[in-house]
C-alpha cells in the first residue's frame, strides 16, 4: 500500500501543475527525446529570459493535473518523454521560443498544449508560434491607427499649399 506522505506529495504536485496550466496564458507540451545536455541548457536559458517556466513531468501528473481542470484531451499528447513550457504573461512566446529551436534541433517534437483554457494540437501551436509577437502586433495596430491622421495632415497640408499658390 502506498505511503500516505508520498501520496500526499503527489497531490501537491498535481495541484501545483493544475495551476499552472490554469494560470498560464499559454503551455505548450513538446518531447524533448534526442536533445543533449548542451541543447537542453541552450532551450532553457531561452526561456527563461523570456519568462517562461520549463520543466520535464511525468505524464501521469500532467494527466491527473488536465483531469481536474476538465482538459482531459491533453491526454492524447501525453506519452513519451514530456516537457511542458507554462508561460503566464505571452501566449505567443512559448510557442515561438519551442517552434524556432525545434527548426534547428529536429530532436525536438511539438506536440500540443493549452492556450487561454483550451487543448490546441501540434498544428495549432506551429500556428501560434507564426503569428508576431505582442510588440510586433502593436506596431501594426499603431500603424493602422496613424494611417487616417497622417491621410488627413496630408490633405489639410495639399489644401494649405493650393490656397497659397492661388493668393
């Protein structure tokens, strides 16, 4: 029969890795199999300059975790070798950071993950991982914003030069 302590300890793990997958804007599950200890030290700085939190899990937790946050469809991404990437603020980042070195590293597999809430696949995270990033998709926005003002400076200025010439 199970130690009480050690069943209890896993319940606090599973609590915690729900919560993560609760809080997180965005995480993204991947099987790191075939990397080396190089690769995996260059993939985790990466993250975590950016603020993400990386850690390799085993599948029964991750599973339970999903379970109790009614995810149970990340169950199907959860067989191998698991590391899961959580990260709280950016829910592009992850999959850009993971999709960017698994160009590079083949080793590395996207497999799925959690955005905002919902279960997304390997197809959808490669999705996510190609849209810019949030400063990127403010400058857009900004861009877009600015377009009908300068439009309009320029008209007042054309208008401005025409009434001269014609005086």
């Amino acid at each position: 029969m199970a130690n009480a302590k050690i069943i209890a300890a896993k319940q606090a793990e599973v609590d915690a890795i729900a919560t993560k997958l609760r809080e997180s804007a965005s995480s993204v599950v991947a099987d790191y199999r075939g990397l080396n200890v190089a690769q995996v030290t260059e993939l985790r700085k990466a993250l975590r300059e950016a603020g993400i939190e990386f850690q390799v899990l085993k599948n029964s937790l991750v599973s339970r975790a999903a379970a109790s946050i009614e995810l149970s469809e990340l169950d199907s991404v959860l067989s191998g070798p698991t590391a899961v990437a959580f990260s709280k603020d950016d829910a592009v980042a992850a999959a850009k950071i993971l999709s960017d070195f698994a160009k590079k590293n083949d080793a590395l597999k996207l497999k799925g993950g959690v955005v905002e809430g919902r279960f997304v696949d390997s197809a959808q995270v490669k999705a996510l991982a190609d849209l810019p990033s949030r400063e990127g998709l403010l400058s857009m926005l900004l861009s877009v914003l600015q377009a009908p003002v300068r439009n309009f400076a320029l008209a007042v200025k054309a208008v401005a030069e025409k009434n001269e010439a014609s005086a």
